[in-house]
C-alpha cells in the first residue's frame, strides 16, 4: 500500500481529522492533507514523528513492511545483529501466527500480549539457533 493510503488508514482508524494530526507533529493542516493525497512527501524527521505519533514502525509507513511494530527483545539485539533476512522470516512468522489471533472477537489488549509473547519466542528460538549451529560451524573450521 502507497505511503498516502497507509497514512489515511491509520488516521481514520484512530477517527482524527488532519488537523488533529498536522497539530500533534506540528505541521501545517494542509501540509499533512498533501501527504494524505500523494502530492507531497515528508522529511525523514516528519516520517519519524509521525510513526511515532501512530505508534507503527517507519518501515510500516514506507509500506516496507506488513507488521506496525515489530517486537525484538532488547536482550537479542544487544548479542546479535537483526539482519535483514532475520526480519523477513520474522514478518512471515507474524503472518502465520496472526492467522490464529487476529479476528474481531480478540480485545486489542490481548491481541498485543499475544504478539509480544509470540515475538518472543521466535527471538529466543532465533537465538537458540544461532548458537546451536554456530558451534557446529566453529567446530568444523577447527
């Protein structure tokens, strides 16, 4: 989906006007009424606020990605680099387990408890598995 459109959606999702919105990052009412419609771009400092403001990732603003906010423990990242590819297989993950939780009849509440828990035990089986086949690997060079 288009930067605009995905701008759009979470506006009205959080039922806002533009000007609630251009207020909040401090822009122009209709500065922020040409993001929605495609006419102009944001700065990447605006970018940021306004993912900020939405509480979504920038990659989910730039419709680099299908997950608003992706979960990684504190702990993973400070031990191993999240490459891209960790990311990817992240995201599918989040897509196979959202098939299971994300209907209307789970509160947002748990819908997010859920996410984190899931999210942290693909981060924890990732790094299982790094260290499992990081030692064999070491081994065999040896």
């Amino acid at each position: 989906m288009p930067f605009n459109e995905i701008l759009r959606q979470l506006r009205t999702e959080k039922n806002l006007s533009q000007k609630d919105v251009a207020d909040a990052i401090g822009v122009d009412r209709t500065t922020y009424t040409k993001y929605e419609t495609g006419k102009s771009q944001p700065d990447f400092v605006t970018i940021q606020k306004l993912a900020e403001f939405y509480s979504v990732s920038v990659d989910y603003l730039l419709g680099r990605t299908d997950i608003r906010n992706p979960y990684i423990p504190e702990e993973y990242t400070q031990k191993h680099k999240v490459t891209k590819r960790d990311l990817m297989q992240y995201e599918d993950f989040i897509k196979q387990a959202g098939i299971f939780f994300m209907n209307d009849e789970v509160a947002e509440e748990d819908k997010e408890k859920l996410f984190r828990d899931i999210s942290e035990l693909f981060w924890k089986a990732k790094e299982m598995n790094k260290k499992k086949y990081g030692r064999k690997k070491a081994k065999t060079d040896q």
